[in-house]
C-alpha cells in the first residue's frame, strides 16, 4: 500500500506515470476506466508529483471527491501533525499521529503535565 502524503499540487483528477511503459495503451486503458466510473481525468503527466516519482513501467491515478471546494479540500495525513496552543496561561499541544491516536498534553502550573490519549478520525 502506498503511505505517501496525497500531492498538494493534485487538484483535479490526474493520471502520472513513467515516460517509458512497456504498454502505452495502459494510459488511455486508465483514463477511459476512470471517465466510465464517473471521474473523468483531466491531466495526464509523466514521471512525478510532490514525493511520489514513477519509474519502471509504473503509474498512478489521484482522483478527487466529485464535489469538492479546492480552497477548502485537505486529506487526513494533511492533519498529521502536531499543534500548539498560543496565548494561553497553560501550555498545551496536540498530536495527531499516522496510526490514528492522538495525545493532548497540557502542562499546567497546579499538576504538572497531563496526557489524555485516545483516537481520532477524520471524515472529508
């Protein structure tokens, strides 16, 4: 399974693949499997995109919710990360980690540092 991040620059349905397949025809196969299901691919790019790079008869196909608002759209591994509350009297920071848990910890003047684990989903 591919664990990479989905490409920030893909924001519409895109197929990219090595620029030397041993079967050329598998772009068109692709693309005109992908319009039948409903999602028509309006690029078609070779060899890579963000981290994802293509070589040895490879290819991928990134399609996007019919549905979607560009400037609103991000993915689940877009949200892991970790974040830290600003201007306020206790320290706190939140850990959204890659197998779905999270960890909220707070460091407060009267216990310390406190630690609430537990897990977290995401629905687009």
């Amino acid at each position: 399974m591919n664990e990479f991040d989905f490409p920030a620059s893909v924001t519409e349905n895109t197929l990219l693949y090595f620029l030397i397949l041993l079967e050329p025809e598998a772009i068109d196969i692709a693309s005109n499997i992908s319009a039948t299901a409903g999602f028509t691919v309006q690029r078609i790019e070779g060899l890579n995109k963000g981290n994802h790079w293509y070589t040895k008869n490879s290819m991928a196909l990134f399609l996007l919710p019919k549905n979607k608002d560009n400037r609103r759209m991000f993915f689940r591994q877009d949200l892991m990360n970790e974040y830290k509350a600003k201007d306020c009297s206790e320290a706190t920071s939140l850990y959204f980690h890659k197998d779905g848990s999270f960890t909220l910890e707070m460091a407060t003047k009267s216990t310390g540092t406190d630690m609430i684990i537990g897990v977290w989903k995401y629905r687009q």
